[in-house]
C-alpha cells in the first residue's frame, strides 16, 4: 500500500461515532454496604480523581436511577430484592443491565486490578473508549480490550474470507484485496480509539492522521513479514497463517500505538517482533473461539518484551 491508497483508505473512514462517544462523560454507579466502603472501593477501583465520573450509593439506600449509568459495579452480591427491582426496570427498558458484582475479599493487587477494569471495559464496550479518556485508571485496561478486540475481529475476518477465495479465478483476488482493505480500516479505527483514549484532540483529523501514518507503517510490516511469521508458528497454534498473520499483525499495531500515545516512543524492530511473537502466544489461547466465530474471553496483555516492558 503506498502513500496514495493509504490517503484514499483514511478518506473513506468515518471517526464521527467514535468521536462522539468519546466526548460524552461516562458515567458509573457503585453500590456498596455504606457510602464510606463505596468511597474507598471508588478510589481502588477508578482512582481518586474518578469522582465526578462515578457515583456511589449504598444497599440501604440505592436512590438513583441505574438507567442513567453506563455501567454498575457491586462490592459484593446485589440484594435480591434490588437486583430484581433493577433487572425489571432494564428488562422495561429493553436495555442489558451491565452489572460487575465484586467479591468484598477481591485482591486490590495491581494484576487484580488490572482484570476487574477489563471486565468492566469489556462489559460496556461502546463505552470503553470514555472510560479510558475520562478515569485515568481505566485508561490501560480499555486500551487493552480495544486491541484484543480488534485483533480477534480481524482473525475472524481473515478466517471468513477464506470462503470467496475457494471461488475459481476471480475469488483469490477479491479475497486478496478485500483483506487487505477491511483489516487496515479495522487498524486505523483501532488507533483513534487509543488516540480517542490518550486525549488527543479529535476535532483536528489531520493531526492524528499525521500521528498515525508513522505507526500504522510499523503494521504494515505483517505483510511482508508473512512467510516468516508463518514458519515460525507451532505446529500446535491449529490456525490458518492469514488468520493469525492478521491477529498478531493487529495486535503488534495495537501496542506500537500504545507504546506511541503513552510514551512518545516507536518500538524497535527487535521489540515490534517480540510483540508479535506475543500476538501469536496470545492466539494460541483464543484459536477455538476464533475458528467458532464467537467472543473471546482471553484477554491477551501487552508485550513482555525488554524494551517496551520499561515503557509500561
């Protein structure tokens, strides 16, 4: 892809949605024994400068309207008598309840931690992007889930087209352009999610296009790369190599884009293949769900690779 077909990709994309879900304050509801418990699990969970973004009530008193939030997290089980009260109210509604309910013994260790954001973020997925921008403790684990969501989308997406490319003669090519094309759109929305994350001003299309044509360069090396990334999987991975070439491909992309906003930093070769080799690790735990077509669970974490390591 030269500089022309990437400029025609970039005018083709719509930021419009993501732009505005981003702007738009999150807002959460914690619910906890007494209001004192809640405040402390609020600045556990969110950290202490989350107030403005995330309410708390307590079982004895819960006066608020779980309609109005994103996203409701219990510190402990909800009582059942207002888990049905609010369970009728969505259902009312037609609307899920995204409820996280969190066991007052959870571990407020930083790995601990760390899964319970992304269960949250994962939860309320069209909200992540927010979450991230508004509550900086958020802002590493809805980063972590736009990218491993992403990275399965594109997995899947290389797994489907392999169906057009059984057609003779013409379907191999539309299969070969048509990858290409979805999965490099897919890639730079991923990208001004993180940019969307890492507060940069949205209303400026161009700036961030500018910043992401040096990082999407880095992605762009999965295509070359791909008989040597190919060789490399093990014979135990089970998946096509176009399909975990556009997972790990993606993934790599993904953390080269966080390494960039969080850092100001572009990783190495030597890291970006390690992040790599990290993708594929990572889709070796997800390969079933993938092959299904169905969500996925796992959650891959960033590169453990030296250099990038120090950037976490």
């Amino acid at each position: 892809m030269n500089i022309r077909d990437f400029i025609g990709v970039l005018r083709e994309l719509s930021f419009t949605e993501i732009r505005h879900e981003a702007m738009i304050p999150p807002r959460l509801l914690l619910i906890a024994l007494s209001t004192d418990e809640g405040d402390r699990w609020r600045a556990v969970i969110f950290g202490e400068d989350s107030t403005p973004f995330v309410d708390v009530v307590s079982f004895d008193n819960p006066d608020a309207d779980p309609l109005a939030y994103d996203g409701l997290v219990s510190i402990g089980q909800l009582e059942l008598e207002l888990s049905r009260r609010w369970a009728d109210a969505f259902r009312r509604a037609n609307e899920e309840m995204r409820l996280v309910e969190v066991h007052p013994g959870q571990s407020i260790l930083p790995e601990g931690l760390d899964s319970l954001r992304r269960v949250i973020c994962d939860l309320c997925r069209d909200r992540s992007v927010a979450f991230g921008r508004y509550i900086g403790a958020m802002r590493r684990a809805a980063t972590a889930e736009i990218v491993a969501d992403t990275s399965r989308v594109n997995a899947q997406f290389a797994a489907l087209s392999n169906i057009p490319a059984m057609i003779p003669l013409v379907g191999g090519m539309f299969a070969a352009g048509a990858d290409f094309l979805v999965l490099t759109k897919n890639q730079l929305m991923m990208m001004y999610r993180l940019a969307a994350i890492y507060d940069r001003d949205l209303d400026d299309r161009w700036r961030v296009y500018a910043e992401l044509a040096p990082v999407v360069g880095a992605g762009f090396l999965w295509r070359t790369t791909a008989r040597q990334i190919a060789a490399a999987l093990p014979l135990a991975l089970g998946a096509a190599p176009k399909v975990a070439i556009a997972f790990a491909g993606t993934y790599a992309v993904g953390q080269a884009a966080r390494v960039y906003y969080e850092y100001g930093d572009q990783l190495t070769s030597d890291e970006l293949s390690r992040v790599y080799q990290g993708g594929l690790a990572a889709l070796d735990s997800v390969r079933e769900r993938i092959g299904a077509g169905s969500e996925v669970d796992q959650r891959p974490e960033a590169p453990a690779s030296a250099g990038a390591a120090e950037r976490r």
